[in-house]
C-alpha cells in the first residue's frame, strides 16, 4: 500500500509527558500524537477497545493493479478470471521460499548447500515475477482497457442495473453532474486509472487514505439519489472508497499536505529481512545474510528499530483507553506498507526487574517485560474471483459492516521491555520479538480541507462532504 507523504518536524531530544523526561529521539516523541500523554505504566489501563461509534470501518484499500476505486466491485463480473489460478501459483511459489529461507537461516549448512538454496530461491523469485508479469497483461484487459462512459450521455443509455455495476470513481463523476448540472468527462475516473497501472506492485493502494479515513468518518451509509433523470444508488464501499480516495490524494499534492496536521512516531523500515533472517543477540539486532556461501550477520539499521516500544505503549494506552481514540500503525517489518487503523489492545506483564540491561535508556530505575496484543481493522486481502469460501471475496459490502459478522479484523502480538523512571514512568524501551509497528501516525485535522487554487482532484473531491459524516 502506498505510504503517506513524509511529515516535517523539528528536531527535539526529550519529551515531558505527566512530568517524566524521556530520552527519545524525535522521531518517539508522543506528542506528535497524543498531546499531554500519561507516561506512568501502572496507571496506563492494561487493555482497552474503542467504543462501536468511535471503531474504524474494515475496507478494501482499493488495490492499483485493479484500477484502484475505478474498479467496479459489485457484481460486474461475472466468470472467473483465466489468471485466478495465477494467484494461487504465486502463493505457492511464496510458501516454498519461506520454508528455503528458514532452511539458510535456521539450519547449520555447508557454504555449497547454502548456494543451493540461493540458486533455487533465485529460480522461484524468477519464475514469480514471469508469473505476475503475464498477470499484469491480464488485468490491462480486464480492469483497465473495459468500455467505460465518457460523458452523461452515455450513462443515460444504460440500464439502472448497469448503473448500480459503476465503479467509486464513476459514480461520483455522475453525483458530481447530478449536482451542478455540469459534464465533467469522467475526471475522477480518469484520475485514478492515471493514477494506477496493472503492473504495480500487489500491495500498493490507498490503505493510508483507507485508514485514515475510517477513523476520522463515520461508516457510510447506502444511499440513493434521483436528479436530472437519472438515478444514482451508492453502496457503503463506493463511499469507503471515494473517502479513502479524498485522504490518500490529499497526501500527494503538495498544497493540500501540507495543510493536513499530521504527527508521527517511528521510522519506515528501509531494508527488508525476513522473520527467519532476524536475530536478537545481547540486547542487540541482527539480520543475516549469505555471502560466499556464509552467513553473515547484520546490525539492523536504526530505522528499523525506530519506534521505541515505549513511545508505542504510551501511544496505544493513553489514545485506546484514555481518549476513546483510534490511530494508524504500519503493521509489516519489510519494504511493503501495511496501514492499519487500530481499535483494540491487551498488555500483559511478565517479569519486572531492577538488574538494568545496558540498553536500558539513561535514567532507567527498573524494566518491564511486557506482551502486548493489538487489534485493528482490516482490508480482508481477499480475491474477488475465489468462491470457495466468504474470505476469498474483493472485501466490499454494499451494506454497513461494522459490528456485523462481515466485519474484517486482524492482530498482531509485540513482545517487548518498558525501561522505568524512579516514579514509574515509561521512558524507553526494547523490542524482544521481531514484530512490532514499523511507524505510527494521525491526521489530526478533520472534516474536508475545502476548494482552493492548486488543489487538483482535491478541490474536485469537495463535494463529497455532502453524503458523508464526521465521527463525533
């Protein structure tokens, strides 16, 4: 999923919260999230769940190789796609990489097994991207390269059926001549297929607008609107997708982010290493890698480790269960973005000690070890054209989902110590397991950000504000 722009700060040291100095760097500091933040651990309440007004809505992040929101969900095809089984090739091909990568990693091998395994690897990755190159040919034709209306015109000549079948994108350009009586020519559609392409990679999308629009609206309603002869009926997704679609473009013109308050904690991850090649060995992290046949260990780069985990616990407890508030964490280690809007945490204490580890940030009285459980809403990954089963569906539902069985979540364990002031505060910390939040962020400014000069599809997204609401 694409990645939201970069966010500019001022470089700071330390940062007070419940009158407690923390040595964090800048890039840990809190309060670019959650201002005032309660620092003290044993007041920080050990679990907590937003309220069901205040629960992000679970979503499809609108993937770039379908056509992103101009792809249309509900029920335009038909057959299943010639490539279906392409998917569950390359998901195999993925299963035998990883059991080979625990082999080179886990296992004691001599240098010419080791470049065994590199060749057969190679091989694979080789054979997948062959795979995903004959795919992209197919999504061109199936998602990008359908007949599509130009102009109203054109949509009159369609059955109400035919209609309803429209994308996100071509709906609003619809709502848009509904509205002010004017023929724009499709231009969010155009937009967006500009904006996307069938060979992009599998994971990019809006998941960044996605979430972040889940937490700052309310779940869409479906909604029906009858105006100049035509009717135009909207599902929940459409809306989902059109929001997602307003946040994730306000990233990408510079005009428009750079008025989005926005705050985050935490780095992205610059170097990809998989779960088997990583290691923790006296407090400090390794990954490995294998040249001339050896493995050889590699000191995780600082960008990698940057989100202190007592940066993220003060995060977690003080917006979950104090301010009945959600915010995104990007969930996945490796070169891929997986935002996610989270709702839910669970802490658990394991051991407390006063004997301080040399990693211990300066200051530190004791250390708790901690394992932490946070839940969050989810796109669902799942395949329109599989019907084996309710998981293997594009994830979007003409109607509301949140608290309904459709609902789509998933969680993430974090292992981890939180280094104590004498006054119990949380002042750093280290991570004990190789999954943990490569960064986390919150658009604090809600609501639309309005027209202005220079705004692009932003300005043009404007009038969405009329079918959706802001959480209270």
């Amino acid at each position: 999923m694409k990645m939201m722009a970069k966010i500019a700060r001022v470089f700071i040291t330390v940062f007070v919260v419940n009158n407690a100095t923390a040595a964090l760097d800048a890039n840990n500091d809190p309060r670019f999230i959650v201002p005032g933040a309660v620092a003290t651990f044993e007041t920080l309440p050990t679990r907590g769940e937003l309220t069901q007004d205040k629960t992000p809505w679970a979503s499809s992040f609108w993937p770039h190789v379908y056509g992103g929101i101009a792809y249309r969900w509900n029920d335009f095809y038909k057959e299943k796609p010639f490539f279906a089984s392409m998917h569950n090739r390359v998901d195999e091909i993925n299963e035998e990489i990883e059991e080979l990568q625990k082999e080179l990693f886990v296992q004691e091998n001599s240098a010419p097994r080791n470049q065994e395994i590199i060749r057969e690897v190679e091989r694979l990755k080789a054979k997948k991207r062959q795979i995903n190159y004959e795919k992209s040919n197919y999504y061109k034709r199936d998602f990008f390269d359908i007949t599509r209306p130009q102009k109203v015109a054109d949509v009159r000549l369609m059955s109400q059926e035919d209609i309803d079948r429209l994308s996100p994108a071509e709906k609003y350009d619809v709502y848009v001549y509904l509205l002010t009586g004017k023929d724009n020519g499709f231009k969010l559609t155009k937009d967006v297929l500009g904006f996307t392409a069938p060979n992009d990679a599998y994971w990019e999308g809006v998941c960044h607008g996605w979430s972040s629009a889940a937490l700052e609206f309310k779940e869409p309603r479906p909604l029906s609107i009858s105006k100049r002869g035509i009717t135009l009926n909207l599902g929940s997704s459409d809306l989902k997708a059109l929001l997602s679609y307003y946040h994730a473009a306000m990233t990408r013109n510079w005009v428009t982010a750079k008025k989005s308050n926005t705050g985050r904690v935490g780095e992205r991850c610059s170097v990809a290493f998989s779960k088997e090649a990583w290691l923790l060995k006296d407090g400090v992290e390794y990954y490995k890698t294998i040249v001339g046949g050896k493995v050889q260990l590699n000191k995780v780069p600082q960008d990698c480790v940057a989100t202190d985990p007592g940066a993220f616990h003060v995060v977690l407890a003080n917006m979950i269960a104090l301010k009945n508030q959600g915010f995104v964490a990007e969930v996945v280690r490796d070169s891929e973005v997986w935002n996610q809007p989270v709702y839910k945490y669970e802490t658990k204490k394991i051991t407390e000690t006063k004997n301080i580890s040399k990693q211990a940030a300066r200051g530190t009285f004791k250390q708790v070890e901690v394992k932490t459980r946070m839940h969050y809403a989810n796109d669902g990954g799942r395949m329109f054209w599989i019907n084996d089963g309710t998981d293997d569906e594009f994830y979007a539902w003409w109607s509301q989902t949140t608290g309904t069985s459709n609902y789509r979540h998933d969680s993430k364990e974090f292992h981890y110590i939180l280094d104590l002031d004498r006054r119990g505060n949380i002042i750093g910390g280290q991570w004990l397991s190789y999954e943990r939040p490569d960064f986390l962020w919150l658009k604090k400014s809600k609501g639309f950000i309005g027209s202005g000069m220079f705004y692009g599809i932003v300005n043009y997204l404007d009038d969405l504000k009329n079918l959706v609401e802001l959480q209270d």
